[in-house]
C-alpha cells in the first residue's frame, strides 16, 4: 500500500491531509474545553449547535465551490482555504462568548468544505492507475482512524505541560504546514468542465440524481451514517450510563469502531482486486442492519458481563462495515463520471453524504434522551436496512448503460469505439459493461 507515496506529487498531497487531520483533532478537543469555560453546564448544547452548523456548512457550501472550483487554480483554491482555516484556529483562543464561536465555526467549516471536495477531485488525476488510487483511498481511510486516536491522546499529553488555548495553535501550525505543501505540489492540469455542469451549484447533485450508481451512493451513504451517528452521539451514553463503566472505557469503545474501520481499509486493497466494487459496498451495508440487531440485545439486556466485550465487538464491526462502504466510494465516483466533472461530483458526495449526517446525529440524539436508547436504535437500524436495500435496488448487477465518456488513449478502431462519436478530446461514446468487471479505459 504504501507504494503509492513513490509518487511525489501524492506523497506531498497526502501529507498536508495528515498534518490538517491533527490540527482539526487538536481543534476538537480545545473547541471543548473553551466550551465548557464560556457556557459551563451548557457546553454539551453549545457543541451540538455547533455540529449542526459544521454540517449546515457543509451542505451549503460544498455545492457552491464544485460550481467554481472549475473557474479557479485548483492548487489556490486549496491554499486559500488552509489560510481561511488556519486565521480562524487562531482567533477562536481569543473568543468570550457563544455567538462568536458559532461565526468562526461557520467560517472553519466554508473552508474545509472548499478544500475536502477540491482535494479528493485532484487524487484521481495525479494516480491515474485504478490500482494507485485505491491504494491512495485505503491510506486516507486509514488516516482519518488514525487521526481519531492519535489527535486525543496527543491533546492529552500536551494538555500535561500547557492550557488548552495553546492547542489552536497547533491547529493553525497543520493548516498552515497543509498549505506549504500543497504549494510545493505541481498538480495536473484538470479537463475542461463541459458546458452542462460549468459554473451550476446543482450540477454534482444533478449528476447523481441521473447515474444510477451514484443514487445507490447516496442511500449507503445513509445506511453509513445511521450507525456512525449512533457511535458518534451515544458511545458516552452507553459507556459511562448504561453499562456503568469509566471514563476511560469512552476511549476504548471508540477505538474499538477506529480498529474495526482501519482493519478493513488494510485489507481493503487485496479484496478490490478479487471482487467489484458493488459486491464489497452492498456487503458492507447489509452488514450494518444485522450489528444493529446485536445492539438492540445488548441494549435491552440490564446486567452481565458479557455486555462489554459484546459492545467493543458491535463498535468494531460498525466501524468495519462503514470502512467497506466509505473507502471505495472514490473508485465509484472515478468510474462514473467523466473528468472534467469529477470536482462538481466530489462535492456533491462531500454536500449529500453531510445532509445525511444532518438527519441522523439529531435522531441519534433527541431520540436517546427522549424515548431511550433502545427506540433510537429501532429507528437508526430500520434506516439502515431501508437504505441498504435501497441500493441493492438502485444498484444493478449488471449496467446496463454505463456513463457517457471520453477515450482519448485508444486507437480509432479499438472495438470499444464502435457507435462512438468523435468529440474535442477523443472519442465519447456510452456502452454497456458489467459492474463485476473493471472498465480500465478512461
């Protein structure tokens, strides 16, 4: 896997996402802590607010930068959205009131919903090979578990020698190191968007609505963030209330989910080689309802020991499940969709998977405190089945028309060019071809 950092340009790209991934982590965990200081009891509302205002963000924002994102330098359009995020790490130390937390917050996630969409478009141009890129998929994964590991226990650790206020400054210090190196990046120059989906804040969302894939793309991303949103939201809950167990042990059934999702991304590579894209991601989401089902057991069951072990399992194999369906999505969205759309797509899979998001941390939440925890994973699990079932539905064995394409590399007798019409590039052409088989030419 690690082949892959050979290549410069990615080696440095992937790089500053680390970096970035670090600085957010120390973010959340000083965001807080200036929380709890200016809101005291309240700053679990405070929070939640401002989780749902990350996710506003991303759903708004995202599709306005795809519709620009064409008409501007890819790498300043990334450069300029570290700056944006690294000005606003350093003013949030100097923050004494909640609205004023709320404005940077925004502000922070404009930017990250500029840069994630512009910087997952740009991979599939600089690894070009299928095997490449979904080395690159596997590696990303695997730092953003990674990240959710080692960004606490490093707060922890400086949180021992300085006050949380220093923190945002290591925040600033991972945007800004981001920014160098995406700088020092020669990134490839990106194909020209066509005239249907230049300059159109609809055009992503309307490409998914139309490839039938990606709508199956959009209900796993569903399926996904039913279970997330229950580890996400409830893990406290299930630890600290309904099993009676330490502090400590929130850590550890978080890192349960973390290892059950990097395990997957490891191994992820070898199995893309065996098997199709759809078998591993409807797999993945069929598998979720089935955790959900161990969950409602441990849920009702008020004693024994076996709860704990039972739980760090189902946390595991969520996390798991989510990586098989998250990890290869890139690979889809590289399949079905012509070049010079890919950042207009990126960034409606970054805004549609978000409103996702958006539904299920609320249910995930109100519906624990309000009806128990047991109702919110009836209604969370039922989403999942729904929506994997759904993209098993909307997710053919076989396509029958595959996306609309340019072939620039073949020669013009290449039997895949028959019926094709020459186009600016080469040659555009739809055909229909197995999803179980790998379609290589671009």
């Amino acid at each position: 896997m690690l082949f892959v950092l050979r290549n410069r340009v990615y080696r440095r790209l992937f790089t500053a996402q680390v970096v970035a991934l670090v600085g957010t982590g120390l973010a959340t965990v000083a965001l807080g802590l200036l929380a709890y200081d200016i809101a005291g009891a309240a700053a679990g509302s405070v929070l939640g607010t401002a989780l749902a205002i990350k996710m506003v963000a991303y759903v708004a924002i995202a599709p306005a930068i795809g519709a620009l994102a064409d008409r501007l330098p890819r790498r300043a359009l990334m450069v300029g959205a570290d700056a944006t995020r690294a000005a606003v790490a350093l003013l949030l130390p100097f923050v004494d009131q909640v609205w004023q937390v709320y404005v940077l917050i925004f502000l922070l996630q404009a930017a990250s919903a500029a840069f994630t969409p512009t910087f997952q478009a740009v991979i599939p141009d600089v690894l070009p090979a299928e095997r490449d890129y979904t080395q690159a998929l596997s590696l990303s994964r695997l730092a953003y578990d990674l990240e959710s590991l080692f960004s606490p226990a490093l707060a922890a650790a400086l949180l021992s020698l300085i006050t949380y206020n220093w923190l945002f400054l290591g925040t600033v210090f991972g945007f800004a190191a981001s920014a160098a190196l995406v700088i020092g990046a020669v990134l490839p120059k990106p194909a020209a968007p066509t005239a249907a989906h230049s300059g159109r804040a609809t055009a992503g969302t309307r490409l998914f609505l139309a490839v039938p894939q990606l709508r199956a793309l959009l209900a796993l991303d569903l399926a996904v963030a039913a279970a997330g949103a229950v580890v996400t939201v409830n893990t406290v809950v299930y630890v600290r209330d309904h099993l009676g167990r330490g502090v400590a042990d929130v850590s550890w059934a978080l890192g349960a989910y973390g290892a059950g999702s990097m395990t997957v991304a490891l191994l992820l590579p070898r199995v893309l080689n065996r098997a199709s894209d759809r078998a591993v991601m409807l797999r993945g989401a069929l598998l979720l309802p089935l955790v959900f089902g161990g969950l409602g057991v441990i849920t009702a069951a008020d004693s024994g020991s076996w709860r704990w072990p039972a739980l760090l399992t189902a946390w595991a194999l969520f996390g798991g499940a989510c990586s098989t369906v998250l990890t290869p999505a890139g690979r889809l969205l590289r399949r079905e969709v012509a070049p010079q759309e890919r950042t207009a797509a990126f960034a409606a899979q970054f805004s549609l998977s978000h409103s996702c998001w958006l539904l299920t941390y609320p249910l995930a939440g109100w519906l624990g405190a309000a009806a128990g925890l047991q109702s919110a994973v009836l209604v969370l699990g039922a989403i999942a089945l729904g929506a994997g079932l759904l993209a098993v539905r909307l997710w053919p064995s076989q396509e029958q028309a595959g996306a609309e394409h340019d072939h620039t590399d073949l020669p013009d007798d290449h039997p895949h060019l028959v019926g094709a019409t020459r186009a600016t590039s080469g040659w555009r052409h739809r055909h229909a071809h197995l999803t179980d088989t790998l379609h290589a030419h671009r």
